[in-house]
C-alpha cells in the first residue's frame, strides 16, 4: 500500500519518495495500533464516487496534536500498475493538502488508518487517481 505523506500539491518527485513515505505510513499505522483503548469517533464525512464507489471517513477527536482518522472504502476499483489513490484536504487557508496514500483489494474495499493534526481546519476533502510518474492530471475519483 502506498504511504501517507504530508505535503502541497506538488507531485512526487521519485520513487525515492514514495519508498520514505512507505515507511512512515508504517509508523503512523503502528502508532495508531498499538495505542490502546478503541477509536471513538467524534464526526463523519461520506465521500461518492462513480459506479457506485463510497467512502466514510471517521474523524476521532484530538488528542497529543493529532487528530485519528479511518477511512472505509468500497467499490473502488484498485488503482493498477503505476497508480495510486491519495487522499486529500483543502484548508481554510486555500491550500490543498495531502493526507495519505493507499490503494484498494481486488474487490474495491479497504480502512485506512491515519492521523492529521489537530489543529488543521479544512472545508473539503476528496480522492484523486494519481500515477507514479507524477505526469498527467490526477482524476477525482470520490468527493464530499
């Protein structure tokens, strides 16, 4: 599965990139696991996409700056060779900001375990379609 990464619209640079954010969705994903007690959610946001693609992102409530977030996702077809999924989050300062990086089962679903900060104060969400390379236009695939 591709990583989380936090970062601005730019598109990645290397595969280099990719491989440090693996490792850091690993340490996000352990963080998450192994704090113990259950993820309570304090709100929810649905996401749709097309052929009946959906998304429930849990949002749980802040603690230690960050704020837990698991994503449910169905019927989204994996991304294939040389794609990937990213999630992300427009702020109310105008800027487009990335949360994670996945990639769906061969029957569409996945969860996704992440963080973002605490104090990020977002009014929009979204899924784009993305390529390795980084060329092209990402493709919208699930929106609020």
């Amino acid at each position: 599965t591709p990583p989380p990464s936090w970062r601005s619209a730019t598109r990645p640079a290397s595969a280099t990139g990719a491989a440090f954010g693996a490792a850091v969705a690993v340490a996000v994903t352990i963080a998450i696991s192994t704090h113990g007690g259950g993820f309570s959610p304090q709100y929810s946001v649905s996401l749709t996409g097309p052929h009946g693609a959906t998304a429930v992102v849990d949002f749980g409530y802040p603690k230690g700056g960050v704020r837990q977030m698991v994503m449910h996702i169905d019927g989204l077809r994996p991304a294939g060779a040389g794609h990937y999924y990213e999630m992300w989050f427009r702020t109310n300062g105008a800027e487009n900001v990335s949360a994670v990086t996945f990639d769906t089962s061969s029957g569409g679903q996945t969860t996704i375990k992440a963080v973002i900060p605490a104090r990020m104060h977002w009014h929009d969400c979204w899924v784009t379609l993305e390529t390795l390379s980084g060329k092209g236009v990402p493709a919208r695939v699930l929106t609020t």
